[in-house]
C-alpha cells in the first residue's frame, strides 16, 4: 500500500510543539531542542504511515502528544539500564520516545507483528537512534541476555506477563514495568505468581484526564515462578 503524501514540516509544529514543550516541562523534562524535534518528526512519521498502516487509532497529532508521547515518558523515573526491553513496542510506544531522551541505554524494541516493524525500523533510522534495535520475534521465541528494564504496554492481563517475561529479566536488580490504565484491582494482584513484588504508581500525564498508573514487579531472588510460553506478543 503507497504512503500518502508526507506533510510539511509546518503541519506538526506550532500549537503542536507548544503543546509538546508544555507536557514536557509539566513531567519535570527540559524540553530541549534537538530532542523535541525529534519527538516531532517521529509523530510526523507515526501520523503519516499511520494512515496507510493502521499503526494507531489516535490520529490527531495534538491527541498522540498525550496519548502517545507523553503517556510514554512519565515512566521515564523508573527506566534504568544499561539494556531496555520494550515487548510488543507496536509503533514503537513507549521505546521510541523514551529511546529519545535517553540516548545513554541500549534499546531492544520487540514485535511480531511484520508491519510494525517496518514502521518501527524506518522511524529508527530515520531518527538516527543508533542506540536502538528493532527485532521481530514472539516473545516466547526470542531469546537475549536478561534486561534491567522490561517494558510492556497493552501487552497481555497483568497476572499473565510475570511467566511470560521473566526469563528476560536481569537478577536481581531487574524489573518489569508495565503501563496500565486502570489501578489494578487487589484480586488482579493476587494472582501474580508466588514470590512477585509489586508497586504500583500512580500517573499523572499532561493533557490526559483518563487516569495512568505504573505496575513495577520484580522477580523472586530464587527463580520466575513460571516458565516463559503462550501465545505470540
């Protein structure tokens, strides 16, 4: 399917970078220059190829500030690497923006799904993000050294990803985040396997209303509690 013809440069600037500077500034981030337009060309990419590829069901681009940009990096506090896993990374949500502003961590950006990955590897190179590899792979396949941080958002239900994911997880100073929207309910919680810890976080995203929050889980010191499989991410 041909792309539709790409905007002027114009089109996502104005009102759309001032929205961006503001939500930046309001989640404690220095809008720096060099990094704003980079966020701005990847939601130029994202809205353009999003047409054509059914990437995402927000295509406004002020909406996919918040919703997108900014929904990423306000778990920017809690990513630590050296080696980030971002698992069905989609259009590359949250592992390109926060790849972005931190150009100091080696990114994985993880999707089987064969279309995503076109975009997400176009968008890499044309960022000039030599920080970060795009693979495609079901996560149960895909195997690497653990990660400090695993990320996933609109992946699996939150009791399912500890068994999934696990393997991928550094010990013992990794950690899972994962982005949720809802807090989730105690009884959802009391499903994750033996040995789990959990926090979660409460979100505040600029221009969001609907509510955000952060589930950090770390694995037991003495083993996963369960085995990675199931089906594709």
């Amino acid at each position: 399917m041909p792309l539709p013809p790409e905007k002027p440069a114009h089109a996502i600037r104005g009102p759309v970078r001032r929205r961006l500077e503001e939500g930046l500034s309001a989640l404690g981030l220095e809008p720096e220059p060099a990094r704003v337009e980079a966020l701005l060309r990847y939601l130029g990419l994202l809205a353009r190829w999003g047409r054509a590829y059914n990437l995402t069901a927000v295509r406004d681009p002020a909406a996919m500030i918040d919703r997108h940009l900014l929904d990423s990096l306000a778990v920017l506090p809690w990513v630590r690497g050296p080696r980030v896993l971002d698992v069905g990374t989609g259009a590359g949500l949250p592992g390109i923006p926060l790849a972005v502003w931190r150009p100091g961590l080696r990114f994985v950006l993880l999707d089987s799904v064969g279309k995503k990955v076109r975009f997400v590897r176009q968008a890499v190179l044309e960022l000039g993000l030599g920080h970060v590899e795009v693979v495609q792979a079901r996560v149960e396949r895909y195997r690497a050294p653990p990660f400090a941080t695993v990320l996933a958002r609109a992946v699996a239900p939150l009791p399912e990803l500890p068994p999934r994911l696990g393997h991928l997880i550094a010990k013992p100073e990794g950690k899972l985040l994962v982005l949720l929207g809802k807090e989730p309910a105690a009884e959802t919680l009391e499903l994750l396997p033996p040995g789990w810890a959990v926090e979660v976080h409460p979100l505040a995203v600029p221009g969001l209303e609907a509510r955000r929050h952060l589930a950090l889980l770390r694995p037991p010191p003495g083993g996963f509690g369960g085995v990675a499989g199931g089906v594709a991410l």
